[in-house]
C-alpha cells in the first residue's frame, strides 16, 4: 500500500527535545532513534513544501507535574533551559510552527492541542490530515492523536518515528493499538509515495 501526501497534510513532530532523550532528565529509551527517521519524513515534507509543527513541553520551574509539586515526572523541559529545546539533530525548517503546552504551574497537557491554538493554526492552513512522529508513543503522541481525531483531523501515525516510556510494560503497544482504534492509520516511511 502506497498512500500519496497532498497539500492538505502537515506534518507534526511531538517533543523532541534535549531532556527526553538519552542522558536527558527524563529519557525515552532509544528516543534518538525517531531523529533519523523524522528527518526523512521533514524531508518529505520540504519535497512536498507540506507544513511542519513541532511541540514542546514548555513548563515552568515549579510545574505541577514534578515531583517536587507532588506530580510524577522527574524536573523536565523548563522554559528557556537547554533541556527545553529541540535536539540540533533535528532538521526543523524555519519556518516550523512551534507549539509550547504545558506552559501554567497548574496544568499539565501531553497534548499538543491541549490549551493551545494549534487546531486554528492548521485549519488557517487548510490542513486536514497530520503525519505525527515523536516522542512518547504512551503519554504525548497519544494525546496529541486522540485530540487531533477529537479534532477532526485524519491521523498517519509515524510508527517508525515514536518511542515510548514504557513506565508499565507495554505501555507502547497499547498506546498505538488506542490510537489505531481511535482511527489513526499506522504508517512508516516506506509507506509514503515519496
């Protein structure tokens, strides 16, 4: 099966940023190994001159989801830090959208849609079907698909781009199998009419 991406796809990277990858504050496990294959798939993307998003976490230093606030995450992605920011790795365009979440003390968000305008963003933009890869397949890519299915939005799911926490074993494949029966199509990048 070859799918063909046309003008009204976008491509939407979820946080792949410095503390999420190894040696990171809180490390996915081989969250590197997206980096490659995003860039093939931002490759794409330049080809098809398709629009790219990219999420952050973007917390404040006492947000509510560290421990240190009772929350259950390790200090991670504070505003403005080198954890914060995306691996130089990463071949964003320029011209990349960037979304910031979880940017209140008193909110967390795995979602890319959560608390921000990126539903106006790429309904300006025309968009009607988003290619999302990145990090984590259980809490940020999973949010971030549902809410664009909730949306809306047509769904790929960039299944050679995602790598999970795993905090219960699992975890993963679960999360891709809930994000499949939400009515995302699981591809990779073979996939793709390049």
């Amino acid at each position: 099966m070859t799918l063909a991406v046309n003008e009204h796809d976008a491509v939407l990277i979820v946080d792949v940023q410095k503390d999420f990858l190894p040696g990171g504050a809180l490390a996915v496990a081989r969250g590197d190994e997206v980096v490659p294959v995003l860039n093939r798939y931002l490759a794409l993307a330049r080809r098809k001159r398709l629009p790219v998003f990219a999420s952050r976490d973007w917390h404040p230093g006492n947000h509510c989801s560290f421990r240190a606030r009772g929350g259950p995450w390790p200090e991670h992605c504070v505003a403005g830090t080198p954890g914060a920011e995306f691996t130089p790795a990463l071949e964003l365009p320029p011209d990349a959208g960037i979304v910031s979440k979880a940017t209140r003390e008193d909110a967390d968000a795995y979602s890319a849609f959560s608390g921000t305008d990126l539903t106006q963003r790429l309904r300006n933009l025309g968009v009607r079907r988003l290619l999302v890869g990145g990090l984590a397949t259980d809490y940020c890519v999973l949010g971030t698909v549902r809410d664009a299915r909730q949306h809306g939005f047509e769904v790929l799911l960039l299944r050679d781009a995602v790598r999970a926490v795993n905090v219960k074993p699992g975890d993963g494949e679960r999360a891709e199998r809930d994000m499949r029966e939400a009515g995302a199509v699981a591809v990779e990048i073979g996939d793709l009419d390049r």
